[in-house]
C-alpha cells in the first residue's frame, strides 16, 4: 500500500493553517504544521516533507530566507515548494520563482485550488524523477543511466567527458532522429558557443572510439548531421 504524501504548511495565520490542513487531509495526504520557521527547520532534519507550502511573513525567519536556505541545500534542493502569501506583487512572484518555488499562490486563495496546485506540483515532480531515472539501452550491448552520468558497453563502464556524454544521451533519447550539427551545438551550447561544426565531429569521433562495438550505432546522415540506431 502506497504511503501518504507527507505535506508541510508554514503560515503564522492559524485559521489558514487550519484551512489548509483540513483540506489536504481531507484529499488523503499526511500533514505537518508549523506558525513559524524555526520548528519547521526542526523537524525538516529529522524527517522531509514531499511537498512544502511556504508563508513569506513569518514571525522569525523570513520566508524568502527560508527558500533560499532550502533550494541551496544539497540535502533539501529537491523539495517542492508552493508559496503561499499576501505578498501580490510581480517582483516578490519574481523572486519567488527565481528562488527555485513550483509555485505561488496569493492570499485570498481558494483551498480547492490550492489542493490541485500542490497535486500538480507532485506530478510532474514524479514524471521528471522517473525520466531522470529512466535508463536507455540501445541493442544489446549499450546501457545509459542519465541520472548517474554513466556509460556501460556489454556491462563494462566506459569513461566519457560531459560533452560527449550530454551528445550521446541527446541522440539515444530520441533513437532514429537525425539531429544537424547545429542543433548539437545549440543543445550543447546555446548562443554562448564560440565554436565550429567541425567540432561535434571531433566529439563523435572520440566517443565512437571509446565506445568501441557501440560506436556503430551513432550514424553519419551525409550533408545532415547525427543519429543513433540499432
């Protein structure tokens, strides 16, 4: 049986807290509740939450304080976070985002709306998971594990730089499709790059080389560009 969602609400408002917590609950999630920041850290060390919704104006630490100390801690960056405030302005919805918040929601707010939010917010968390842990085989002797950053040739790692690691994973992602030597490079690079087509030809050679056997699944599209296929 699959275990409830656990949920953190941080709102120094206690009806809203109430609110809140009465309608997640009611939708079959697990909920913990704090009216200030300092608890919330507390009890964050000993167990995480799946999903937290954030005050901004709390009593002791602010909650833009808060996001940032938990979006730029290893430990706790991967935590999604809904903002929940009366602060309506597009800079502090701005900020918010930047900060690395899935979400923002103004106070007065529907708690209906608020429940599908934090619902949304846990789906496509869960999407993007299970793509990052999605590994990709190509034939019987090439594995990739993209979330690992590893390459593996009938079961013995090969060792490759970034960027020939990042070319491989965007041709074995979409096995059959030719990519140009431009979109290689876009994908790579983006407007910052200062380099030439000539380039990802000397990184598909070098990564034909290390894969050996495997090599022979990277195709040459004459006068196009790249693609992978069995």
């Amino acid at each position: 049986m699959e275990t409830k969602k656990l949920i953190d609400i941080i709102d120094d408002e206690e009806d809203i807290l109430e609110l809140v917590a009465l309608h997640l609950e009611r939708s079959g999630f697990r909920v913990r509740k704090f009216l200030s920041a300092e608890p919330f850290l507390r009890e964050l060390s000993i167990k995480q939450p799946d999903l937290i919704i954030l005050d901004l104006m709390l009593p002791d630490i602010d909650g833009i304080e808060v996001c940032k100390f938990l979006k730029f801690h290893e430990k706790y960056s991967d935590i999604p976070i809904i903002m929940l405030t009366a602060r309506a302005t597009e800079t502090d919805k701005v900020l918010g985002l930047e900060l690395g918040a899935d979400d923002y929601v103004t106070k007065p707010f529907s708690p209906r709306e608020l429940v599908a939010r934090v619902k949304a917010v846990l789906r496509r968390r869960g999407q993007q998971r299970e793509k990052e842990n999605k590994k990709i085989r190509i034939g019987e002797i090439l594995l990739i594990d993209p979330f690992k950053f590893e390459v593996y040739v009938k079961g013995k790692r090969v060792e490759l730089t970034p960027t020939e690691f990042r070319i491989l994973k965007m041709l074995a992602e979409k096995k059959g499709w030719v990519f140009t030597r431009k979109q290689i490079l876009d994908e790579l690079w983006g407007n910052d790059k200062i380099v030439l087509d000539r380039t990802v030809d000397v990184h598909i050679k070098h990564l034909r080389e290390k894969l050996g056997e495997a090599g022979k699944f990277i195709k040459n599209v004459r006068g196009v560009g790249y693609k992978i296929e069995e």
